[in-house]
C-alpha cells in the first residue's frame, strides 16, 4: 500500500464522482563480404510492390503537444509507423526445377526456368544502402518478388537491378521493412539457424561484464546491432524476456534455438523465459498469436513471472504480464547513475524527474538529495515507483513525492507559479516517451520538446541542472541541441552543455543502422 505522508495532495480541476476509485497520487487533468554471385533474373513488372504513398488525416501527427502515454524503450523496429500495404509476390508453377533452393544459383538469363527461382530484385537505392552496411529493404525499394507458392519463406536471397546477388534477408510480406539482411552470401534456413544460435551466444557473452552484484538486469541482445535483426532478449534477474519482431523469425525453430542458448548460457540462474510481442509490432509484421505458457521455465508447474531486479544497488520491480514492452527502461541504466553523481558533485538538494514511468531517474536521486518529486501520468507506473520506494527505502536519503499529473499541464502551472517550492528546482530531468516516431512527426515532436524544455528552465535556480533526454532516432542530436538552445533564447537563460550521452553499453549502435542511436541525453547547466 502508498503510505499517505509521500504524498501531497492537490486541488483538482472538477470533484471526483462517487465511482471514481480512490487513489493515493495528486491526480491532473490530461494525461516510448559481399559475393557476388548472379540471381537468377525475374521478369520486371510481374510482382511490383504496390506501397501507399501517404497516409490518412487520421494518422497524421496532430499539432501541439504529443501525447504523454510513456512509450518505453524505443526500438528500431519504429522507424515506420502505420501498417504497409503487403508486397505483392508472383507465385511460380509448383513443378520442381531439379534442384533445392539455397545451392548455388546458375548465371542469370540461361533458361526461362531461372525466371521461377526464388529471390528479390531491389532497386539501386537499396543495393546500395546495403553494401555500405545498412541491413533494411524497405517494400518501396523492391522491383520484384518470387516468393514461392504457400505460405512466404521466412529467408529470400536478394539481388540488385541486375541479378548480382548481395546476400538473404529474412522475408516479411505484410511489413514496410520488408527485407532484413541476415548474411552477405546465400544461405539455407538450417545454415540460418545455426549462424542465429552463434550470433546469440556472441551477444550474450558480451553482456556478461556488465553483470554483478550491484546491476543483474541487461539487455541481451540488441536486433541489428547485435547482427540478429527482429530479435531482441531483456534479462531481468532470473526472468528472460524475447520479442520476435520480424515475420521471419516467426518458427518454432527459431523459438527453440533461442532457448537452448540461454539455458547454456545463463545456466541455474534462468528462472524463466516468456515471449511477449509488441502488440503494434504483431499487427505490422503478421504474427502469430503470443503463448500463454513460457517458453521455458525451470519449475514447469509453477512458471515464475515476477522477479526483483538490481540497477546499479537499487531494487526495481519487474511482473512479465504488465508494463510497457519489456518492462522496465534499461538503456537509461547508466543515465540514472551519472544524474545522481552530478548531483552529487553540485550539491543538489532539490530535484525533480518529469515522466518518471517507475521511478528510475528519481530513485537514483533520492540517494544524494534532499527532496525528489516524478511526475507521471500513468497511476500503474506510479503504483510501481511506489513499490520501488519501499524497497530501496533504507538506502535512500531523500523523501519522494509522487505527483500523477499530464506533464506539460503541470509543468505551465508550476512555471508560471509565484510559489517557490514549485519554481525554484536545483536540477530536473525530463525523460518523455518518444515524441517522433515517424519523420511526419519530427516538427510536432519538437514543439513538444520546446515546450518541456523551456518550463522547466523557467523553474530550475541558477546555476541548476537540466538532464533532457528524447528516445525518438528522427530526432538527432542536432534537432534536440537546437530545441533546447532555442528555448534557452526563449525563455531568457543561459544554457552550456556539460555532457552529452547515449543509451547503456547493452544497447549498442551500429554505425552504418543509425536507428540503432535512438537515445539522446544533454547534461546542462542554466545559469
């Protein structure tokens, strides 16, 4: 239970009615090698893609502020939003051609049968984009498809406008990444299942230093920057959670592969490992319907889904049947841990988190301050934040106020306040979900993120700290610096940027996959 003295109570815009439950947080009004072997040709124009060129009113970024629901962790897997329309494939007659698909495949233009062979023409545009490293087709870059009769292969070999190959991707009809590179040479699914169970190995050793007694929760593996695209592997404690992003990777073999892996890599500390797909995700790419049951459990009879995790000494919450994504934000691990030493070193005293989710960035402060407050919309993240109070409590220093309020509402009031305890703040972070994600979204997302930025400079004391972070690849380092220097001329302040970060060492970046770098976080001081 929230123990009422956390707690401070606020005046609400309209009365509670009779059936509204009661709730212990101040309710606001309002509310994440190349080979160049040649693929045999397939007649142009026989399965063109056929992409919308745009999308309704309806979908489009609504002006003003977006919306504050937390989105979690971003994922590359969010650089389209909206579903696509499906890749149309031309099916070839089932007679067999002499030979199994996946052995080398004969030189282009020899016999009409080469027409019927499986694979993908891409367009100059893509061909490119992947030999400079980049792994995503997407369906408008495709010229022609032969994907077989039945069910869509979960690999095709891809070749550019003149039949060169460049490598297999998997295969997913139905979403705007249609194509995700998985090898440079072509290769047969079992070759395919084989490389996954060594790739996963290699990404699950790497992690293994960042795991000690202070920090039991990474994650695994990272898609495409782990040369694993679709796939993605949270560890917290004994639980293990898999997201299968990529229609693809949608076979009880590859579900089978990554089990075997972890159990041999993770040994008697798995407890459990569940798959929870993305809801959006499973829509776009076609997936079939999550289990119910764990993928493994150790306890077969009584399959454990809570667990207490550790970031950096503190003890987080984590249940497999609720939250955002996976859970909890792990690529913000090394964030909360370099707050709290800047805090330190200026010695705050009074700090406040703005879209706290589950308390990550406040609890981390609560050790070296004197006062926190996080604000969020979300009662459920709240109701969390608060279990994760009580079970840090002996180690913090600070009382901690939680506020369950719409952000830019509060943030206007407070700004605009003659009341010192709300306008006089020696640091603040802001971590909203991900404003942008789609390019449409960029210009309304960085409203938003004018918008925040500029309140809480009006609140924050000279010589305070601002930590603004945006999780939103469409937005780059440039949109965000520009966004808070053009507040920062707003509002009057004088801002220098004393660090910038990214997202935790279990969240690699891929140089040549830029969606890899999503998570952006400036270290300021506003004098």
């Amino acid at each position: 239970m929230t123990k009422s003295r956390n707690l401070k109570p606020q005046p609400k815009s309209a009365p509670k009615t009779a059936q509204q439950p009661s709730s212990p947080f101040r309710r606001r009004t309002g509310q994440a090698q190349q080979d160049h072997q040649p693929l045999p040709s397939v007649r142009p124009g026989t399965a063109k893609t056929d992409q919308s060129k745009g999308r309704p009113a309806s979908a489009r970024p609504a002006p003003g502020r977006p919306a504050q629901a937390k989105s979690g962790e971003s994922s590359p897997y969010q650089a389209k939003s909206g579903p696509a329309r499906p890749v149309k494939v031309a099916s070839p007659p089932s007679r067999e051609h002499g030979r199994e698909h996946g052995q080398p495949l004969p030189p282009r233009g020899l016999t009409k049968a080469t027409h019927r062979e499986l694979g993908a023409l891409i367009s100059r545009r893509a061909s490119e984009r992947l030999r400079n490293g980049h792994l995503w087709v997407y369906g408008t870059d495709i010229e022609s498809i032969q994907a077989g009769p039945g069910d869509p292969p979960a690999l095709l070999p891809v070749a550019d406008n003149r039949g060169i190959l460049i490598g297999t991707a998997l295969f997913s009809p139905s979403s705007e990444i249609t194509l995700r590179m998985v090898s440079r040479g072509l290769i047969t699914q079992s070759q395919w299942l084989t490389i996954l169970g060594e790739r996963l190995q290699v990404a699950i050793r790497r992690r293994k230093s960042l795991l000690n007694e202070a920090t039991n929760a990474c994650r695994l593996v990272f898609s495409e920057a782990d040369d694993l695209p679709g796939l993605i592997v949270d560890k917290y404690a004994g639980l293990v959670i898999v997201q299968l992003l990529a229609k693809g990777l949608d076979t009880a073999e590859t579900r089978s592969v990554c089990v075997e892996v972890l159990k041999a890599e993770l040994g008697s500390e798995l407890e459990t490992i569940w798959e929870r797909p993305d809801p959006r995700i499973r829509e776009l790419e076609g997936l079939s319907a999550p289990s119910t049951t764990p993928l493994f459990a150790a306890d077969p009879a009584s399959p454990v889904s809570r667990a207490s995790f550790l970031l950096n000494g503190l003890s987080f919450e984590f249940d497999a049947n609720s939250g955002q994504k996976t859970g909890a934000f792990l690529d913000q691990r090394e964030n909360y841990a370099a707050a709290a030493a800047w805090a330190k070193s200026r010695d705050v005293k009074k700090a406040l988190d703005v879209c706290t989710y589950q308390g990550g960035f406040a609890l981390h402060l609560a050790q070296v301050c004197e006062q926190v407050t996080g604000i969020d919309a979300s009662r459920g993240s709240l109701e969390v934040a608060e279990q994760n109070l009580e079970s840090n409590r002996a180690q913090l220093k600070a009382e901690v106020d939680w506020v369950e309020a719409d952000a830019f509402e509060l943030l206007r009031e407070w700004s605009d306040s003659d009341n010192q305890d709300q306008a006089a703040w020696d640091m603040i972070v802001l971590d909203p979900p991900a404003f942008a994600k789609s390019k449409r979204a960029v210009e309304g997302a960085l409203r938003g993120y004018k918008e925040l930025n500029l309140r809480a400079m009006r609140m924050l004391r000279p010589g305070g700290i601002l930590i603004t972070c945006s999780c939103s690849h469409h937005v780059s380092w440039n949109d965000l610096e520009g966004t808070v220097a053009s507040a920062a001329v707003d509002v009057g302040r004088r801002v220098t940027l004393l660090e910038r970060r990214g997202a935790a060492q279990d969240h690699p970046v891929l140089m040549n996959l830029p969606e890899t770098e999503y998570l952006k976080c400036l270290v300021c001081c506003v004098d």
